[in-house]
C-alpha cells in the first residue's frame, strides 16, 4: 500500500493581535474514549499551520502533558497553582516540541484541587478566571483544555472557562447512553453559569471499518445529534496509540498515519465550522 501524502497546511487564516481567542473544553465523563488523545492531536495539527494554541492539562493524570514531551518529574507548576491564584497563567506556560504549540502542564499536586475548590469562592470560576488576562492578550487564537473523565468541579471550572464544547464519542456499545448526562450537564451550565457555552461537536474515535458495531454508533450518533457530530471519524489506529509513549503528537510520530491524516481533517472541518458562522468573540 503506497504511502498516504503529507496533507496540505491547514488555512486557520491570517494572525492579527486582534483575533477573538477560542477556548474549547474536550470532555466526556466516561474515560478511554480518546479525550485526551484528541487535546493533544487537535492542538498539534492547528500548531502545524502556524497559529499559536495553548493546551491546558487540567487532568490529574497529566497524561496530556506527558503525550506533549513533559515528563512528570519536569513539569514544576502548573493548573493547580494556576486554579489556587498562586501564579499568574502566563508565566506556567510551557513550550513544546511544535514552535506554535505550547502547555500549561497538571503538576502533581493538582489530585488535591477537586477538594479544595469546594470550599473555594467562586469555585467554578477559577479557571475561568485565571485565563483573562492571557484571552484579553489575543496571544493564542486556540486554547484547548483537557478535562478530566469526570463531571466534578475540575470539569465545572473547564466547561465554564470555555466557549464551545468538544465531546470525543467513542465507537462502541453503551457510548451514547454515556454521553446524555454530559449534554445534559452543558446545558445546566449554560442555563446557570456561561451563557455563552455552545456544544461545538461530537467527534467519533477509534472507529473500526471492519466492525459493523462502529458503523451502528455513528449511525445513531448522527441520527440522534445530526450535523452536531463531525463528519470526520477517528480511525482506531496503532500509530495514535504508540505516539504518547515517544512524547509526541501522531502528526510528529507518523505523519503520513491514517491516525495523524484524521486529526489534519478533524482540524480543517472544526476551523472552517467556526467559519461559517459560529465565531466567538473574546
């Protein structure tokens, strides 16, 4: 089988220091669904064309800031002295293997901050918060944050700092009863604390051609949400699945995968659905 070509880079159009930011929260409650694999790859392939994107890990795994190259051990501070006001968002960022690309990593202590923030004032505002000054700076048109396989008060603060949700639907059986809780807590958000939070869209991982059960999903996914679910589907793919272990985004990994190829696609579809009419003004 010949080698899939490099794809063409990504037109997000021109930089301008006026340009709204877009804060996008990848949540779903259920874990292993390809979250914080999709933060890391969607933020890598946007990077790819040359606009700079932020990635915040507000996972206690951390796993997005290991699959981005900062190992555990080398992440000093992070959201959770970010969530607590310790220090100022600006100064925890972090650069990345991609020029364009840059982290604000989950340090360890991070675990701890579910409880702390109940007793927090404006608890489910603190990312939200902290992310002002670097949202009225204009310096990153993306910022993406990967929340937590959990609906607490980590994954409160990420839907309430964000202006659209992206919900990774994992292609197997049970998945879509798992997501209506999800859809139903964005809207309790919206209703209550951001008026402004949109679902952005419904993106299908670790779709299996050869099993019938993932064309089944997608089509009950697609009948159910309609053109809310990206007509991009994400292929189960080993070279997705060996990337984080090197460090590295798959479009760094294996370029010309039909995984890296995916996320290229999955980037172009969500910039130019932004495009047509869903801009988000900062």
């Amino acid at each position: 089988m010949p080698d899939t070509p490099p794809r063409p880079p990504i037109d997000v159009g021109s930089s301008h220091p006026d340009r709204a930011t877009l804060v996008v929260a990848v949540a779903n409650q259920k874990g292993g669904v390809g979250k914080t694999t999709t933060t890391i790859n969607l933020a890598a392939a946007l990077a790819s064309a040359g606009e700079p994107v932020l990635v915040i890990d507000l996972d206690p795994q951390g796993n997005a800031s290991t699959g981005l190259g900062v190992a555990r051990g080398q992440r000093g501070g992070g959201t959770y002295r970010m969530l607590s006001a310790a220090v100022a968002a600006e100064t925890l960022v972090r650069p990345t293997m991609l020029e364009h690309l840059r982290l604000i990593p989950a340090d360890s202590d991070l675990a701890g901050a579910e409880i702390e923030l109940v007793a927090a004032p404006r608890r489910e505002y603190q990312l939200r918060d902290a992310l002002l000054t670097l949202r009225q700076a204009h310096r990153y048109p993306f910022i993406i944050i990967d929340c937590p396989p959990s609906l607490g008060l980590l994954t409160l603060n990420g839907l309430v700092a964000a202006d659209a949700v992206l919900v990774p639907l994992q292609c197997e059986f049970f998945a879509l009863e798992g997501i209506t809780q999800l859809i139903r807590t964005i809207d309790l958000v919206k209703r209550g604390l951001n008026p402004g939070l949109r679902l952005q869209g419904i993106v299908l991982t670790m779709f299996d051609r050869r099993n019938n059960l993932s064309d089944l999903v997608a089509d009950d996914a697609r009948g159910f949400f309609g053109d809310q679910v990206f007509e991009t589907t994400i292929p189960r793919n080993i070279r997705i699945s060996e990337a984080p272990s090197h460090g590295l985004p798959v479009i760094l990994y294996d370029p010309r995968s039909a995984g890296a190829q995916a996320y290229l696609r999955l980037a172009e579809e969500m910039v130019r659905r932004e495009r047509s009419g869903n801009k988000v003004i900062a």
